[in-house]
C-alpha cells in the first residue's frame, strides 16, 4: 500500500457479478470509488471500536493489578502476607532459652509464652511395652528331615502346552507311577480325549488330533494328523513334560504342512521317568542372603551322600561371603547353618536365609524360600497349651455343574486372653496368624516382630499410664505357649503399664510450682504446643516433687518475640507492588498517543507482515488513556496515601517518599532502619500502617494508616462486590473477570455495542449502493451490447 495511513475498504471482498465485458469499463473499482464515503465512515466505526477496545484492556491491566494487590495486602485476611491481619504482627515466633531448652520444643501464642517457665521434666510418657528379655529362636537355619532314599516322578504335575487356532490349551499329568514310557503315554493321551474345545458351534476334542504314543519303553511319539493340524493350526508350543520325554523342541509348527507331522524323543537324550535324591541335588543351585547380600551357591555335580552336599555347600558360602561367617553341619537327619565369627563362636547378629533354588533340590533338602535362622513366623502353632474351642462356620462348595451352595462345620480354635479379651485363631494357625489376631482384636494391643534382633514387642495402643499389657486368666499351659513363642518372660501375675509425662511448670504471678500430667509427649497448655524431647531436674524419689523449686537458672523460659524476617519480607514486597501500580498508572496516563498510528484496517494488515502488525499495533495502543480523567484521580489519590504526619513518622521508621517528582509518589526504603523499628516498636510500626482515624481509648486523636489509606483506594476504584452502583470506578469504566456481572455492564462495554449497531447499519448501505451501481452497470453494458449488435447488422447490410 502506498501510505499506510491511508483508508482502503474493510469490505474489499469482489463485488458479485462481472462488468465491462461490452463496456470495457472497470466497474468493480468505479463503484468503490462511488461507494467511498459509506466505506471510508465504515472504516472509521471499525478503527474507532478497535481503539475502544484497547482502552478496556489497559484499564483492566490496571483493575487486575490492583485487585490482586488489594488481596494480598489490605482484603483478604487469610492472606499470609496481609497487613491488617494480628498473624503477622503478633509476637509469634515462640523460642525458649536455657541450658535445657533442648529437652522442649515450644509453639503457640504470646500470652501463653509469658505466662508459664518450664523448671523440670521428670519423665516423659510411654506407652505400656513388652520386649521379649531374649531371642525368639536359637539361630539356627534348621532344614527338615532329609531322605536320602527318596526319588520322585519326573513327569507328575509336569504340562504339555499346545494351541488351536490360536487359542493355547495345557495338559496336566496326573500324580500317578509311571513305570514305563506306555504308562506316561496313555496318561496323556487320556488327558487329550478328555479335553474338549470349542470350535464355533461344534465342541471338539484335542486328543481326535494329537496322538501320543511310546517307542517301546525308550521314548515318546507325539504325531499330528498333517490335514487337520494345517487346516486348524495345531501346534505344540512346549511344557515342562518336554524335558523328561527326552523331546528337544519346545515348539513344533504342526500346522505348517511342508514339516514332519511328528516329533518324538532323542535316542541319545533318552527318557527320565524319575530321580533319585543325589540326581535332585547334585548340580544345582540355592540361593542364600547373609545380612542383605544374595550369593548362589552350586552343589558339586558328582555329590552322592548328604555329607557332599554339605562340604559343597560350606565350601560356596565361605566363597561368597568369607570364610567362617557361615557354618554347615548334619545334624542327624538335617541341614544345620549357623552364623558365626571367624575367630571363633557364635554370631547372633547376622542374618541368613533361602532364597532361591530349583524346587527339586529345595524339596531334597528339606528346605523352603524364605526359610531363616530367625523365628519362622509362617511355622504352624503345634501346641495343646491353648483352650480349644469349636466353632462353627459357614463354607461354600461348588458341585459338578457349577452350582455353589453353602454348609455348616465345625472346627477348633484356640483361645487365650489378652488385656481381658479372647484372642482365638484357628487351629493349624501359624505364628503371622497368631500376630493378626492380637492385632485385629480389641485388647487395644499391636505385637510386631523385629528381625534383627529376633524379637517380639508388646505395644498398647492406649497412651500413657492408661495403657496395660497383661496375660491374667489364662491357665498355666497357655502361659507357656505363649513364653515359648514370644519370650516374653511373661506369669499369669504379671502386667507392664505405661507412664504418664510429667512437667513442672510455673505460671508468672506465682510461686507454685504444678507438675503437669499428660499421656501423651505433645500437649497443650493455655494456647502452647509443648513437645518433650528429654528429661532434666532432680526430683525426691519419696515425694516425686522438684527439689529445687527456685533454681531459675536451670530452668525453660518461653519467649515469644515479632518475626522480623516475615515483616521485612513483606513489607518490601508491599512497597514493590505498590510502586509498580504507580508506574503502571502514571504511564498510562502521561504517555501520550501518536496519531500517526491509528488501528490498521483489514486492507492495510493484508499488506504487512505479522511482525510488521505487531510493531504498529504496539505503537497504536500506547497513550490511548493519556490524560483519562478516572486515571487521573486514581494518581492523585495513591500519591497522598503517605503524605503530612503520617510522612514524617514513616520516615523516622525508614521508608520514605521518593524525592522526585517524576516517580509521582513511589516509595523507598532504608531496610536498616525499619528493621531497627521492627525489632525495638513493632506495635507503632503496624499502627503506621493500619490505624484508622478516630480517637483511641484514651481519646487521643488518630490518624489512617497506610494500609488503611490504600485499602479505601482499592475500593475506591477497584471493589468488586456488591452492586454495580457500588463497584469501583475502574470495575464501572472498563468491567473484570472478577466481578462476572461487570463484563457485560461498563461504560466501554455501552460504546462498544453501539459502535457495532452503527456498523450494522452502514454494511447494509453499502450492500444496498453496491446493488443499486450493479443494477445500473448491467444496464448500460446490455444497452451497449444490443448497440453493437445492431451496428454489426447494419455494417453486413450496407456491404461494409
């Protein structure tokens, strides 16, 4: 465009229709000629409601800061950092001074601080707790009775998997003797004519497809018949079978008709129908943890007798975890690891277990992951010491066709009293079972079980001298089961009871010294939150009173004091928010507008670029409130909130009015002196900043404080409650999203709505003139057509 100041139509869409097709004329840009005047009145409207809108957003850059602001510092009182609020001013930061003032920790208010003095502790609250007085167990990883002579089914349990059509199915050998290859075979293949799957509507069975068959007693043969695996997609996928039948793969596509339709046991692998116990053992791995690190160990391939397998073992674990920490013995029919030190006896601390390992060793061994030299708390309570009591309960079967139905039994628990109450479990219950039911039941009693130390702790759950652990009404045998479970060092007599927490304080004003009683370590008194972290003073065993009552120097002073850092902190946070609302207003209102830049129209911004529009806009929107009446009285009444008395006094207190005049009233601040102020009078510090004018009890004149000032300000012009009558004058001018109602009530909203109606109105002149020229176009070119037909006639008949 030649000059971007210039006016060109924001309707410049092509006029409908073609013209000078007869004339030769260029009617499109003749009736935008004819049409100037309503397009440049068009544009004008347009440029003019751009500009207003502006307007209404900076003035809503200036209402959004200051109602935040207002929150922050002068409304909302829940707000940390608001200067009416006695949070921030009151004496709060609770200390206490002291050679044992690390024995308490104290919070709360300031007229509790000055009230009491801490002379003594002489004990602080305990819950009720028993400890077993020695280990649970003997330290000792014991394996169960082990039978060398022992051999076992390789293929009971063992599984075949295979797949039809893409859905996978398992078959499961039955836990029978399998003398012979034919007695696994048929056992199979039962398995398969018994399994029924379905195909669409029609239920097949597997074993009308796969054959198993025995090669003599030295092998298997499993066959598919070719058309039907390839026609359903029957394949062996595997199973753990598969390694005892001496078959190699653990998949063959049976379904692929260019392979073997068979697959059958290696000759040189042979069968294994079963193990004996040195064939379980030798060879394979166990896993063991010793005090948190995993080693496994391998048992010699050739070990034959029990005695190998227990020279293998210690050589491995003095490998893994040095020697003499660990030692293996045959204890008769068992396995025995005990933990000890390298120069000699036992170590009682460490910690070993099983792990890991193949279940077939493990179960040679007679041992069990997660097996220990601690207690077993998954070991079975075999014991007669208990009352046995029958019980009946309720279980569910399920019958042949799926059908569930409920009956009566009835079993034995054993039952045994706990603070008063039966605690029963079943009967076969183990030592984690016996635990959750102390646990679960109402004696107000938690046991738990510390591994290291392989010991059971008693806790009441009840505070303080309240709580009680005792064992009474149980008979002579119950006492010693439970003794030899928990090793408790428990009588049918005997109770453990918890302390209650007892201070000696004094309040100011008097000279009595109260020992306070409490169950718990943490409590309150009179508005503090005393927390007990030790104890100190000396107390007459007889009498249990403080002997020295007036040895101040020993004792806990509460102090309660101002909490300068948060003050300063928000103070110059205050200052900084206030003074950008300054510049932010002042800004507005003295910059003034270019008007050389007035809102592009839709033809020029065809013309620019995107950064190019940018550039001009932020020229265009700059000074558009220059001079604004509403920002004017807005300026003057935020220079005069700190002026006269009230100047001179937040002078002495360190902040002050900027010296120049162009700052138009931002503040400074000496941080030295108001920290000083803080520090000595933080009482006439927040007077400064939230009295209100008036007299006080004494009749003294008062004055308005700074925040008190600020905060008729902001709801001078920026209050957002109420109706919009009462509204700030910012809210009533331009509208906020704080106050919803606003935003469709405001004097830019008023102009903006009916600059749109004249818009309307002049877009519909311009279609009308625009249709009116067309009109009048087509006429003259159908005049001017119908002329040079005619002509072209004439000149044929006159032989031209």
């Amino acid at each position: 465009m030649s000059s971007v100041g210039s006016l060109s139509s924001s309707t410049s869409n092509s006029i409908r229709g073609y013209g000078g097709l007869a004339s030769g004329l260029d009617r499109d840009e003749l009736i935008k000629g004819m049409t100037l005047g309503t397009t440049s009145k068009l544009n004008q409207q347009e440029q003019k409601k751009q500009k207003i809108e502006w307007m209404q957003e900076a003035v809503r850059a200036i209402s959004d800061k200051m109602i935040s602001f207002h929150g922050k510092y002068t409304e909302t009182l829940t707000s940390s950092s608001n200067l009416f609020s006695s949070l921030l001013w009151g004496r709060n930061k609770i200390t206490t001074s002291g050679a044992n003032s690390k024995y308490v920790s104290v919070t709360g208010t300031a007229s509790g601080a000055d009230a009491m003095t801490i002379l003594g502790i002489k004990q602080k609250a305990q819950n009720a707790s028993w400890t077993s007085n020695r280990m649970a167990s003997d330290s000792v990883l014991k394996s169960g009775e082990i039978d060398t002579s022992m051999e076992i089914q390789t293929l009971k349990g063992k599984t075949l998997e295979f797949s039809y059509k893409g859905s996978n199915y398992s078959v499961t050998l039955d836990d029978g003797d399998y003398a012979t290859a034919a007695d696994a075979a048929a056992s199979i293949q039962k398995k398969l004519d018994e399994l029924e799957i379905k195909d669409g509507e029609t239920t097949v069975k597997l074993g009308d497809y796969i054959k198993v068959s025995n090669n003599g007693d030295n092998g298997f043969r499993i066959t598919c018949n070719k058309t039907e695996c390839t026609a359903r997609a029957i394949d062996l996928k595997g199973g753990s079978a598969l390694e005892y039948m001496g078959i190699d793969s653990e998949k063959v596509d049976f379904s692929n008709g260019t392979t073997a339709n068979f697959v059958e046991t290696d000759s040189a692998k042979g069968i294994k129908l079963e193990k004996k116990w040195h064939e379980m053992v030798a060879g394979q791995t166990l896993t063991f943890s010793y005090n948190g690190t995993e080693a496994k160990i391998q048992i010699d391939a050739n070990a034959k007798s029990l005695e190998d397998v227990k020279k293998s073992l210690q050589d491995g674990l003095d490998a893994k975890f040095g020697a003499g920490r660990v030692s293996v013995n045959v204890d008769g029919k068992n396995l025995t690891f005990t933990t000890t030190v390298p120069t000699g006896g036992a170590d009682t601390t460490s910690i070993l277990k099983v792990t890991g390992g193949s279940d077939e060793a493990l179960k040679a061994l007679g041992l069990n992951r997660g097996l220990s030299n601690r207690t077993n708390l998954d070991a079975k309570i075999s014991t007669t010491g208990f009352t046995s009591v029958p019980k009946t309960v309720k279980v569910e079967e399920v019958d042949a066709d799926g059908n569930k139905t409920e009956k009566e039994i009835t079993e034995q628990w054993y039952s045994f009293k706990l603070n008063g109450k039966d605690i029963e479990v079943k009967e076969g219950a183990t030592v984690r079972d016996l635990m959750n039911a102390i646990n679960k039941s109402d004696a107000n009693v938690t046991v738990s079980y510390q591994e290291a130390a392989d010991k059971f702790t008693f806790t009441s759950k009840v505070n303080g001298e309240s709580g009680v652990i005792e064992f009474k009404g149980n008979s002579t045998e119950a006492i010693n089961t439970l003794e030899n479970i928990f090793k408790l060092g428990i009588t049918a007599d005997t109770e453990k009871r918890g302390q209650d927490a007892i201070v000696s304080v004094k309040y100011a004003g008097s000279d009595e010294v109260v020992n306070l009683r409490r169950d718990s370590n943490t409590f309150t008194v009179d508005g503090l939150t005393i927390a007990l972290k030790g104890t100190f003073g000396e107390y007459d065993e007889t009498t249990g009173e403080l002997k020295d009552k007036t040895n101040i120097a020993n004792a806990v002073e509460i102090n309660a004091s101002v909490d300068v850092d948060k003050l300063m902190d928000t103070i110059k946070s205050f200052v900084a928010d206030y003074n950008a609302i300054v510049d932010l207003v002042n800004g507005e209102l003295t910059t003034k507008h270019d008007r050389d830049y007035d809102p592009l129209t839709s033809d020029q911004k065809g013309e620019l670029s995107e950064s190019e529009i940018s550039k001009w806009e932020t020229k265009a929107k700059e000074g558009l409130l220059y001079g604004d009446s509403d920002l004017r009285s807005l300026s003057m009444d935020l220079r005069v909130v700190v002026s006269g008395g009230l100047l001179t006094k937040f002078e002495e207190i360190g902040i002050n009015l900027s010296s120049s005049y162009s700052d138009n009233g931002k503040l400074n601040i000496d941080e030295t002196k108001l920290r000083a102020a803080l520090e000595t009078d933080p009482e006439s510090v927040q007077k400064l900043f939230t009295s209100t004018a008036g007299k006080d009890a004494e009749g003294n004149e008062t004055f308005n404080g700074l925040a008190t000032n600020l905060k008729n300000v902001m709801n001078k012009y920026v209050k957002t409650i109420g109706s919009m009558e009462t509204k700030g004058i910012l809210i009533r001018k331009a509208g906020s999203k704080s106050a919803a109602q606003s935003l469709t009530q405001n004097t830019y909203y008023d102009q903006l709505t009916a600059i749109d109606k004249m818009i309307d109105k002049l877009k519909a002149r311009l279609k009308t003139e625009q249709d009116r020229y067309i009109s009048q176009f087509s006429t003259l070119e159908t005049m001017i057509a119908n002329m040079n037909s005619q002509s072209s006639y004439l000149s044929s008949m006159g032989g031209y």
